[in-house]
C-alpha cells in the first residue's frame, strides 16, 4: 500500500488507502480500533459513559447559559438602578417639569449608550410624574420644592439568554429641589 505524503511502503494498515491518482480507496478498521469500538465488549467495559456524558452534556451548557445570564441581568439591573438615579438626578434640579423631562431623557440616553450590547438603542422609555407631599395643604401636584418625582426608565434588554429579555424598568423616587419661582431673582 503506497501513501499518499511519500509514497512508500510501510508497516501496519492504514486507515484509509489511496490510488496512485491520491483518491481514497478503502477504509480498513483492523489497525484503528473501529472493530473493538463496534463490538458488544467495547460498551460492556464501561465506555457507554462516554454516551451518558454526551446525552447530558447539552443540559450541562443549557444550565450554564442560564447561570451567566442571571449573572448578566445583576449587572443590567445595576446599571438601570444607577441610570434612573442620574436621570432623576438631572430632572429634580431644573426649573419646570418640561425642562425636567427633557433632561431626564438625554441624561439616561447619554447614560445607556456606553451599554448598546446589552440595552436596545431605540427602547429607552422615561416617564416622570409627580407625586403630592403628604400633609401638604395644596390639593394640585405642582412642579414646586418639597413634592416629589417619581422616575420610571423602561428598556428591552439582551441577554445571553433568549428567556430572559425583555423590557425592564426601574423606577425611583426623589424631592423636587428647585426653589419656587419667588427665589429665581435672588439665586444666579
């Protein structure tokens, strides 16, 4: 039997022969161990855990994607913590509930956009309402210091995982801190 790299003769059954025009002839199993992987002794020595291990393994890696996405979602969920922090952050301070709906929005876009692989760019949702102080003796839920901002940010997020994204949302409350209109003319 000639070999294909030299084409010399050697010892031993290859596993697979060619013609002298390098096209392959024949399988041979005699030399490779196919023989004694076909016989009933082969599995009755114990190497049917080879296939136990191979029926089990997707589960294996199915448990594991799950194990990083969770992992993942801790961090997304830190992450829109700390966004709809900076976002009601940036919406107590100014001057007018527009004006603070306006910011909120570019901040906690400004905010996301380091984190596109795990946020939609196009998802982001910020909703802001205004809550009454409690004891207070005004009925309306005015834009004034002292009432309070609820901030909601709501995006899709992706994961490693398919059953775990979706829409995610964060909402956190803060005082409103600008000063009535009445103090404008005294402070820069």
């Amino acid at each position: 039997i000639s070999y294909r790299d030299t084409g010399e003769e050697r010892e031993g059954i290859p596993i697979c022969c060619f013609s002298r025009f390098g096209i392959p002839v024949g399988l041979h199993l005699e030399g490779c161990g196919m023989k004694k992987f076909l016989s009933k002794k082969f599995w009755k020595k114990g190497s049917g855990e080879i296939i136990g291990f191979l029926s089990v393994l997707p589960v294996i890696i199915f448990l594991l994607v799950m194990l990083i996405s969770i992992a993942q979602m801790g961090s997304i969920k830190e992450r829109m913590e700390y966004t709809t922090y900076v976002a009601g952050r940036a919406a107590v301070v100014q001057k007018d509930f527009s004006s603070a709906r306006k910011a909120a929005y570019e901040t906690a876009q400004r905010d996301l956009l380091n984190f596109s692989n795990t946020f939609e760019p196009g998802s982001l949702k910020v909703t802001l309402r205004i809550i009454k102080k409690t004891g207070s003796s005004t009925s309306n839920k005015d834009w004034k210091k002292g009432n309070y901002l609820s901030c909601t940010i709501s995006v899709n997020t992706k994961t490693l995982s398919p059953l775990i994204n979706g829409k995610k949302s964060c909402t956190l409350t803060m005082m409103i801190e600008r000063p009535t209109d009445d103090l404008d003319s005294i402070l820069p």
